[in-house]
C-alpha cells in the first residue's frame, strides 16, 4: 500500500468520502497517529453502520444505540475490518474528526496533527491477525510517506484521552505491533496488552 501525497489517499483501500473533515491548522505537520476500536451496533461486525455513521447517514430508528449517535459528526481516515479490508474516509493531508478532548505529549487537540484508525472491534475480544497485517501495512506506508511521524508516535485513543475513553482496550495486542515495527511503543502503550 502506497500513499499518494497530493490526493492524500491510500493505494489499495477503499474510499467512501466522509464530510466530517476539514483542513489542519497551518503549519501542523502530520506527527500521530492514533488507534481506535469500533463495532455498530455495539458488538457486531460486518454491518454498514460504521460507513453510515461516517458519512452521516446512520438511521435512528435502525437500531437503539444509533438514536443516541445518529447525530455525532465524527469520522476516521481509516477503518480496518475484522477480514482486513481497508476503508479510508478522510485523505490523511486533512484533519478528520476521531480523538475528540485529547493530549499527547502535552500538546492538546491531537486531531490537528493525527491520523486516525479504527479497527472493527471492541474492548473485550481479540482482534484478528488479518487486521494486524493491514494495519502493518498502513502503519508502514504511513511511516514512510510523513516524515513527522515515528513507530514512537503510534499511540491509542485511551493514552490520549484518558478516563473518557477505553480504545483500542485491553485485547489489542501492543507487542504484536512493537514487532512489526520492529520498535519498542511507548511504555504506557505497552502496558494494556493480551496475547491474541
């Protein structure tokens, strides 16, 4: 997988434009990326919910989760599903919006320098190797297209918003990334780990 810079896409994934972006702050290089976990409804996989909630087009009466959310303006620059699939929103040049009230580092509104990507799931089951290998590849095209960023700037939604979010959670296995990587990931990254 390869990045194009001027359209900010990825080679090999698919794309389903989300509106819910808009353009970084000047001169904000691209220097995190964040992982995610997300299913919808909450606890299944392999529905359109999450491309519907993307794009805005999720339907409240669908199910009973979404009439709380079908409002939210959210989005991701990439989605990986439990097959491996790869579903890109947003162009990585602009700032899509999934990390919210975040810090990293001490540098506050991390959606203006981040990438981020959720993976299909939840906190309480073990994502697929499928996902790890896509998400080694994105990782790795990411790396070698934005000079900004670094295996060490890798980190998870609940790192950078801690006690107001719980993702990628305790099954996402850290070390079966580092390895990849071929890197040590921030120690507190590390320390919610689970063999898969």
């Amino acid at each position: 997988m390869r990045v194009d810079r001027q359209s900010g896409l990825m080679e090999g994934a698919k794309y389903i434009r989300s509106p819910n972006h808009d353009a970084r702050p000047h001169g904000a290089d691209i220097s995190l990326i964040v992982l995610h976990n997300i299913s919808l409804p909450p606890g299944e996989f392999g529905g359109q919910g999450v491309n519907q909630l993307f794009t805005n087009h999720l339907d409240k009466n669908e199910h009973p989760f979404y009439e709380e959310i079908h409002e939210l303006r959210v989005s991701s620059h990439v989605f990986i599903r439990r097959d491996g699939e790869v579903i890109q929103y947003v162009p990585f040049h602009l700032r899509a919006w999934h990390a919210g009230v975040s810090c990293f580092e001490g540098q506050a509104v991390c959606n203006d320098y981040s990438i981020g990507i959720e993976l299909e799931g939840t906190d309480d089951k073990p994502f697929r190797e499928e996902q790890y290998a896509a998400l080694d590849q994105v990782l790795t095209s990411l790396l070698a297209t934005y000079p900004s960023l670094s295996p060490e700037k890798i980190t998870g939604h609940e790192q950078i918003a801690p006690m107001r979010k719980t993702d990628p959670g305790p099954c996402f296995n850290w070390h079966r990334v580092s390895d990849a990587m071929q890197t040590e990931l921030p120690a507190i990254a590390v320390l919610n780990t689970t063999d898969e």
